[in-house]
C-alpha cells in the first residue's frame, strides 16, 4: 500500500478485524518494523525507529485498551507523558529527584497536566485513581497523556470504543478542536457515523488473498465494493510500497518455507513413533 497523510487533517482509517489497521499503527509510530517498503515523518525516514525516536519527531499515539497505570490518579497518569518536557530528565534520572531545579520542572509538568485534562473535558477527575474512574474518563485521560507533550501528529486507535452515544459526541468535538489547532490525527475506527462527518479522507483496509488494500471512496466503504482506490496527499505521513521481491529473493523464500514444513513433519514423525 502507498498512502501520505496531509498535515493538519484528520485521517480516517476502517476495516474489518484482522486486516492491520492496528499493526499499520505499530508500524508507523515505530512498535514494529516493517518488512519491506518505507515510512516518511516530515521528509524525514523513520523506518528503523523505535517509538522513543518517533515521539522526539512529534509522533505519539493511542491504544485500543487503555495503558494506564491503574493505581495512579488521572494526572499523574497525563504526568507520565509529559516527562520528556524536562530537558536532559533521562540524563540526570538518577539525581534529578535531588535537584533544585525538579521541583520547577514537576510545577510546569504538573500544570500541563491538568490543562490537557481540562481540554479533553477530564478536568473535574484529577485526584481520582484510574480504577474508580469511569470507561469514558479513561479514555479520555489516554487521549490528554497523548496531548500533553503537543505533539504534531497523533494515532488514535479506536478511541470510541466502549463510550455512550453522548461521549462519543463529545470526544468528536474535541477530535475537531485539536484539528483547529493544527494537530495532525490518524483516527483508526469502526463506528462510521463518528468517522466519516470527522474525517477530510478516508481510507477502508481489506485483506483480499493475503495482502492488504486500500479503499478510498466513501460509497465503495459502505458497499463493500472491491474496487481498490489509492490517495495520495502531499503529507506529513507517508507510506511506500517497495517493488515485489527479486527472483532470487523469492526462491530464498521458498526454500525457508519448505525447509520450515520439513521440519515439522520430523517432529510429528518422532512424537507419533515416541
């Protein structure tokens, strides 16, 4: 698949269980490598990136679940977030706690906290733990520790899952606030009426005998059409297929594959005669 991702626009990505939407996540911010083909963040190949790297290029992103420390309040979670506000914090980790100057950086970091809080709507839940807070504040809380740092671009994985008709309406306009201030967003979801009147494009992925497409139109997303449609934007993200593997590289291949099953059939033999 080749797509780019235009800078300052909300992205829209859906598609049945199973067909890579989350594991195109973990690709672009960096969780998973990809084994062919490239990945751009602001002209910039990242590729070869661990998360850390793409979140210092503005990257950060969401989960489908929630990873939130259960004990911990609703800011002090946004808190985590926000750690890498404080200059050289991995550096000076181990005296950092000493220093005069932590108790500044926790004063600022902390204030971020509650302002992405009160910005997402989470403001009046700050001193409640994680576990006595509602699904709806939980995922909410996600997404402020996501906006603490003010990144440029963030990946939502389905962030309405679970929430009530009202909530969802809520967090669509928040959704649209971000968007005002410039804030890139690839929202990965399964509720279409909250996707399509959020999102500039759209983009549907299907897997059709193994390989992953793209479906670009809103029609063919609700029909179900296999007609696959590519969209390219001039972006901030962008994805590029590589050309299909050599000969020689296909044969290598193969010879792993069968190499693979021979093995497998020897170890059924020895367990069937043990």
């Amino acid at each position: 698949m080749s797509v780019e991702v235009a800078a300052g626009h909300i992205h829209g990505l859906i598609g049945p269980n199973g067909s890579g939407k989350s594991t195109l996540a973990n690709i672009i911010a960096g969780r998973l490598r990809p084994t062919s083909g490239s990945i751009f963040i602001k002209e910039r190949r990242v590729d070869g990136f661990g998360p850390s790297d793409c979140a210092r290029l503005g990257l950060r992103r969401s989960f489908q679940a929630a990873q939130l420390i259960k004990e911990l309040t609703t800011r002090q979670n946004v808190l985590v977030g926000a750690y890498g506000l404080a200059a050289n914090v991995g550096l000076r980790s181990v005296v950092w706690p000493l220093l005069a100057s932590a108790r500044r950086d926790m004063d600022r970091m902390s204030d971020r906290a509650l302002c992405a809080l009160r910005a997402v709507g989470a403001g009046g839940w700050t001193d409640r733990r994680i576990r006595d807070v509602p699904h709806g504040i939980e995922q909410l809380t996600q997404l402020a520790s996501v906006c603490v740092a003010s990144p440029d671009i963030i990946i939502l994985d389905e962030p309405a899952t679970g929430l009530t008709h009202r909530e969802v309406e809520h967090l669509a306009w928040i959704l649209r606030e971000l968007k005002g201030r410039g804030l890139t967003m690839i929202v990965i979801e399964h509720q279409t009426r909250f996707l399509f009147p959020l999102c500039d494009p759209r983009h549907c992925l299907e897997r059709r005998r193994g390989r992953a497409d793209w479906d670009g139109r809103r029609s063919a997303l609700r029909s179900g059409r296999e007609e696959g449609v590519s969209r390219r934007m001039n972006g901030v993200v962008a994805l590029r297929r590589d050309r299909s593997p050599s000969w020689p590289m296909r044969r290598r291949q193969n010879q792993i594959v069968a190499m693979a099953e021979g093995t497998n059939r020897l170890i059924r033999k020895i367990m069937a005669r043990s």
